[in-house]
C-alpha cells in the first residue's frame, strides 16, 4: 500500500459553496481519497462562493485525479487548479552563484576585478599553493555524474541527473558550509569522464562523484585518486559505507554482539555493496557473505568481474554457495543494497536471535520493515518514515568539511572509518535504543563531529 508523503504534495484550488459546513465536507472529501491534508487557506471570500487552497500529501498522479474526481462529486464544488509542489521548487533550479564581495563603484570593480585581479593571478602563477587561499578552490567541491545511476532510476542521462546534483550542492552548502556545483558530463565513456575530471580539477579542493554506475565508478574513482592531488570520493560507495558502518557499530551495542563475532550477509555487490563490505572488512567481523543477482558469491562461481573476484576472495570464509535465503540461515546481520521485496519474515527467522536488519534499498526495501520487525532486533531502511533511516546525508557534508579544513589531499581507509565512529558517538547512551541507532540527519552535531575525526584522520597521513 503506498504511502502519501511530502515528495508528492499538492495544493489544489478548489470553488465551494459559502456553507457551514463547506470546509468540513471539503477535508472529508479529500481525506476519504487517501491524502493527508496539511494545509487549509481560505484564499477568496464571497457572498455566493469562497475559493480555498488545500495543501495535501499524496501518493501518484493517479492518486492525484482520485482526489479530483472525489472534490467534484461534491455539489457545487469545482477544482480550478493542481499545483505540484515539488515541480514549483524546482523551477528556474535550486541554487545560485552569489558574490561574497561589493561590487558598488569603479574602486572596488579595480580591485575584485581588472586591474587589480592580475596581481592574484601573478602571486598563483609563482606559488600555485596560494590558489586554496586566494580563490573559491578552498571551499569548492564539484558534484561529478554521467548520469548513468540516477537514484534508483537508472540511467537517465546528465541533463536529467541535474535536479539530484543541484540538491546535493544545496545540502552540502547547509550541513557544511561546502560550496558545491553540479557537474553533468555528456559522456558514459570512462576515460572522457577521467580526462573531464581531470582538465576540470584546478577549480576544485575535492570531487564528489555521485550517480555513476559499477562497475564503471571503481576504475573511475581509482584513476582519479591516482592522478589528482585533491580528495576524489564517490559517495554512492564511501557515503553509504561510512553511515552503514557507523549504524551498525551502535546496533551491535544495542544487542550486546561484537562484530569479530558477527556473520553479516551484505545482499548487493554493486556500488554501495561493495564499498560497505571493504569498510566493514577492516573491522574484522567474524564472516561477510556477500550476495547479488546471482547468488552467494564465491570463487568458483565463473561470472565474476574483477571487483566480484576481490569479494570472493576476502568474504565467505567456509566457501558457500546458495541463494540469498540460503545465506541467511545463522546470519546475525543483514545488509540490503539491492533490489525491493526479497525476503519475508519466515527468512528473518531463520537468522541467529537479536537479528540486525538494516533493508536499505529504496524507494522500496528488501523487506517490508513491519514484517522485518517480527523476528528481527533491530530494523534501520533508507526510508525517512521509518525509524532508523540509513541516510547519506549523515556522511558527506562533514567528510568534505573535514577534508576541505585540512586542506586533504586523498582520502584513505581510516579517515572513513573515523567518519563512521563520529556519527555513531553523535547518539549518546543515553538516546540509544533499538530505534534510534543512527541522528537524525537535522541533528546539528552530526556535521561538525565527522569534519573534525575525518580533518583528524586526514591531519596522520
Ligand atoms: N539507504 C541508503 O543509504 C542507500 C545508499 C546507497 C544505495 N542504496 C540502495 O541500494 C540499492 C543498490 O544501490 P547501488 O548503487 O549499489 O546499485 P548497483 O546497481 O551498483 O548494485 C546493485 C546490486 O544489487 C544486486 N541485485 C540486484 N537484484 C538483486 C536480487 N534480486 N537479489 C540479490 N541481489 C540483487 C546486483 O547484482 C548488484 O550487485 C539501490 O536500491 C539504492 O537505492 C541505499
């Protein structure tokens, strides 16, 4: 059944009778349709009609037509307009370039400008390390795509990648202050991104790389990290890694497991699949299993890649082989970057007591949460409607803040590591329990706890 929420809301103009009880049957109109009315504005007032807008969240464009059909049925009333208001935030984009200088006579356009702007230009050409003290470089991150992973759309190309990268630049300037601009490049061929990335660099103190698919993205970022002398981090992997790591270092207290002791099957090999086992695998747990479209993965499965061949031969210590619920039997952890409704509660149980499940596939999770909780501990989604939402969010702003303050130039395992033990400190003994493992990503300390561990982390190299 879905769910109506914010990212679908609407607000519908609606004509009714001037009646006593016209907003009442209005309301009940649109709340027997399924929405969840969250504003009521009478806008017009008239002696035969008033006019009013109602603000709803839904959950499809059908929905939408429903909740028409439904107002209309009700005598006198006529629906004048439907407002996405989604569509209305994104219009014209949703950031902007602003100068942080005057600009308000011939006096200061010499100085932030020609001629004045020469001599800075000159200081750089003689100490290329003045360019992080004298330009935009010492705050600046590009967000890089080809568009080809749009969330979990799947390739929908540069121009359509937009909106996404346009939203990370805005969150990463309000959780960290990092002034970010969206990059959409025009090619899905591996070496173009490189050199584009590479010819666009002197701009930039870091490169978040964001949407591209595997297993394109690992020779992408490894190339980069190679070849550039800022950080280069694709936060599909790293992001999903450090936030899933640190989650479940604060769901281990809560039922008392060590990690050494854990076998932890990770369902999805992919991007971020791949990137939370390797993390995960410096914390030496006791056994990873690591499963994809084709099953469990191990050595003499003949249809591995270079990235699936390394997972083999660091994971599955007994050498199994067998299907995803074949995997789960005596798991005490389980870790979904995959594909929606795999499993139900019958597999959950056949996991060891006190299972952690962390279904973060979205929109849609591996498994239904509710029907996770029946057998399971612990349950964390990427999803922000249930308890312990896996988010990003959590990670990437105060990484690059971190990074950008210690003027880092590569980022290593250890500095992810301190990401993920920073945001599992944020949530104090006192706040954790089996549905708060993780802040709330509006959690104000979240973002200045990681950018100190990581500019720590960073500080050893
Ligand atoms: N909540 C979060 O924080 C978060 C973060 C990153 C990714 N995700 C979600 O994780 C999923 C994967 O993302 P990705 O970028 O790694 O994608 P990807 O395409 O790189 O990898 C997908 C992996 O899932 C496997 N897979 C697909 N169908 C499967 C099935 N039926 N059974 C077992 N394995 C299957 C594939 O073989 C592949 O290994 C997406 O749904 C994404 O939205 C969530």
């Amino acid at each position: 059944m879905p769910v109506p929420g914010p990212g679908y809301s609407i607000t519908l103009r609606v004509e009714a009778p001037p009646s006593a009880s016209a907003a009442g049957d209005l309301a009940a109109a649109v709340g027997r349709a399924g929405a969840v009315i969250t504003a009521f504005d009478v806008v017009e007032s008239h002696t035969d009609r008033i006019v009013v807008d109602i603000t709803a969240n839904t959950y499809s464009d059908d929905h939408v037509r429903d909740i028409t059909v439904a107002l209309e049925a009700l005598s006198g009333v006529a629906v004048r307009k439907v407002s996405d208001r989604t569509f209305l935030i994104h219009l014209g984009g949703k950031i902007e370039v602003s100068s942080k200088v005057q600009l308000r006579n011939r006096d200061d356009l010499s100085r932030a400008y020609t001629p004045g702007v020469a001599r800075i230009c000159q200081a750089i050409a003689e100490n290329p390390d003045d360019a992080r003290r004298l330009t935009i470089k010492r705050n600046t991150v590009a967000v890089v795509t080809d568009g080809s992973a749009v969330l979990g759309l799947g390739n929908l190309g540069p121009a359509a990648a937009l909106p996404v990268m346009e939203g990370k630049a805005a969150l990463f300037k309000k959780f960290a202050g990092v002034d970010a601009w969206p990059v959409c490049l025009d090619t899905q061929d591996t070496d173009e991104i490189i050199r584009a990335v590479e010819l666009i660099a002197p701009v930039y103190g870091g490169i978040n790389l964001e949407d591209i698919a595997a297993p394109r993205c690992f020779e992408i970022e490894r190339t980069l990290r190679e070849r550039l002398d800022i950080p280069v981090f694709h936060d599909d992997q790293h992001g999903t890694a450090i936030v899933v790591v640190g989650a479940l270092r604060n769901a281990l207290r809560v039922v008392g497991k060590q990690l050494s002791d854990c076998k932890i099957v990770v369902c999805g090999a992919g991007a971020a699949g791949s990137a939370i086992i390797r993390l995960l695998l410096q914390k030496k747990p006791g056994d990873v299993l690591a499963v994809d479209v084709n099953g469990i993965v191990h050595p003499d499965r003949g249809d591995l890649d270079p990235n699936l061949a390394w997972l083999a031969e660091h994971t599955n210590n007994e050498r199994k082989s067998g299907s995803l619920v074949d995997a789960l039997v005596g798991a005490d952890v389980f870790i979904g970057v995959s594909a929606p409704n795999l499993f139900g509660a019958e597999a959950v149980a056949t996991m060891a007591s006190d299972a952690v499940v962390f279904a973060l596939a979205n929109p849609d999770p591996e498994i239904d949460p509710m029907e996770a909780q029946r057998h399971a501990a612990i349950v964390a989604t990427g999803r922000s409607d249930y308890p312990n939402q896996i988010n990003n969010v959590l990670a990437f702003p105060g990484v690059f803040r971190g990074l950008l303050d210690a003027q880092a130039n590569g980022i290593t395992d250890e500095l992810l590591l301190a990401a993920a033990d920073a945001i599992a400190d944020v949530v104090d003994g006192d706040r954790l329990n089996a549905s708060f493992i993780v802040p709330s990503v509006f959690d104000s300390a979240v973002a200045p706890a990681v950018a100190e561990a990581v500019a720590k982390a960073a500080a050893k190299r």
